[in-house]
C-alpha cells in the first residue's frame, strides 16, 4: 500500500534531555520557483514564482515559529526547499523530507525537522473507492516521516482535496479522510501505544464528515478548544487545518494553537492559512539538532 524509502540515519546531537517538542503545520501558499516544469501544471499559478522578498518573508515567520518539526503544504519540489532552507535558514538546523504528489499543479506535502529523520513513506499510489463507488486516490498525498527522539513517533503531513468541485469534491475528500483513518487504525493495532499525528491543510470545517470520519476513528483534534481561524481570506474565514493526535500522543499535549500574530509581521501577507503549533513533552534522551 506505500512505497517506503529506507532514509540514511544523520548524526545528531546527544545533550541533556529536550524538555519539549515544537511542531507546526502551515501551508505556506504557492511556494513555486522560477522554472517551468513541463509535465505540471505550474503555469497556470500566479504569481509565476516566489520572490527572494518572499522567501526571506516566509523565513522571518518560521524563525519566529522556532518549530523544531514543521510539516508544510503547497510546496512545488525538493531542490526549491533545499534552496530556500540553505539561503534562507542556514543556522536553523532542518532536515527536508519532501516526495513528488499527485497534483496536478505541483504543489507538495513536506516536512522539516531538526529531529533524526528515519522511515520515509509515500501513499500516493494507494487506490480507495469513495462513496459513491468512484476510484479515488490522494490529490497530493499522504506522507510519513518517522522521527526518533525527542519526540519518538510517525507524522502524517496531508493536504486534502480542496474546496473547488463541490459535492464531487466532498467525495473526494471524505473518502481521503476514511483512508487516512484506515491507515492509522492499522498501524496503531500493529503498534499499540503509537505515537503519531496527522497534520496540514484538511480544507474542511471541523463539524463536517471529513473531520468526523478521523475524529470518529479515534484522533483528537489538538485546538478543539480554539476558535480561531486558519485560512484568512474573506469570506472564507474558517478553521481548516490540524494537528490531530492519537490517544498515546496526546497525552503529552502541552498546548496548540493557532498562530494568527507574530511582533513585527503581517502574517496575511505572506500566505493565506496562519500556522497551528503544538508543544508536546519530549521523550528519549536526544535533543533536536541545532
């Protein structure tokens, strides 16, 4: 059902044990380069590319942030991340993990972490049926990144179908929504106790199926309690990305939130979802890389 890539293990730091564990989740909004790619779509975005205005932009954010994983959305390819963290943030210690999606624009799941990187997995191959009998796949797709100490678990960095389509679009999404619960029930009845999260752009509303199909499958909802928002455009003002948890990690949830300010910047202006960060107590002894 995945294609699982066996990720070399890179030395990390052994100091005194990490009290806590920062990780975020943001869709940072058509992070495209300059190039044109001529089996995507990417054409058709606007505009073309991100600037080096906006690179430094989104860099003054995720310094701000200090997350020492940070899962991130809408990002075009690997040699662009690599680029921007080399330039951009060369002292903040991450490791990228990003695989090719399905969309058809481009745009892609990835994830940053100071964090020992081990398995890597894909689930972009994987074929499910939605409701109304309809083979589906992920729009972009479900990638896993086992982490080891200080936080110890496997996070789920998603982007679900988004809003344009309608009800067809609503298939799709729920039906993305039943696998993701699938493959996390399979993997915590192999793994009782697993520590693991899924997290990104759900482009839904929590009170509606796609969220209750992965809440009723037993994952809790990190900002429950939080009424903000997420994406920050008018009309659309609304709640649409997570961090949701298994049982065994939320037990050291020590709080999330919505990020929607930052001292000094204008978080609207540089992309059109506000970042959701949760602080969790560590476990193991290794700290995260710096």
């Amino acid at each position: 059902m995945s294609l699982v890539l066996l990720l070399s293990f890179i030395p990390f730091a052994i100091q005194e044990e990490a009290a806590t564990v920062k990780v975020a989740t943001w869709n940072v909004e058509n992070f495209f380069d300059a190039w044109d790619d001529p089996y995507r779509r990417d054409e058709i975005t606007t505009p073309s590319f991100t600037t080096d205005a906006r690179k430094e932009r989104l860099a003054q954010v995720v310094r701000a942030l200090d997350a020492d994983i940070l899962c991130l959305q809408e990002v075009e390819n690997r040699f662009l991340l690599e680029e921007w963290v080399k330039e951009f943030l060369p002292d903040a210690g991450y490791q990228v993990v990003l695989l090719e999606g399905n969309d058809s624009r481009g745009i892609d799941v990835a994830l940053l972490s100071r964090i020992q990187v081990g398995e890597v997995a894909t689930f972009r191959h994987l074929r499910f049926t939605d409701a109304a009998g309809k083979e589906q796949r992920f729009r972009r797709d479900l990638l896993r990144v086992s982490l080891g100490p200080p936080f110890s678990g496997d996070i789920y960095v998603v982007h679900l179908k988004s809003q344009h389509g309608d009800e067809k679009a609503d298939l799709v999404r729920e039906a993305e929504a039943r696998a993701i619960a699938e493959i996390l029930s399979t993997a915590r009845g192999r793994r009782p106790g697993l520590r693991a999260m899924v997290a990104g752009d759900f482009n839904e509303v929590p009170e509606k199926e796609t969220l209750k199909v992965l809440l009723d499958s037993g994952l809790i909802d990190a900002c429950a309690a939080s009424d903000g928002v997420t994406y920050n455009r008018e009309p659309y003002l609304s709640r649409i990305d997570y961090l949701l948890l298994t049982p065994a990690l939320a037990t050291g949830l020590i709080e999330a939130s919505v990020v929607d300010d930052l001292p000094g910047m204008k978080l609207r202006e540089v992309s059109d979802h506000f970042p959701v960060v949760g602080i969790f107590t560590a476990r193991g002894t290794a700290s995260p890389v710096r």
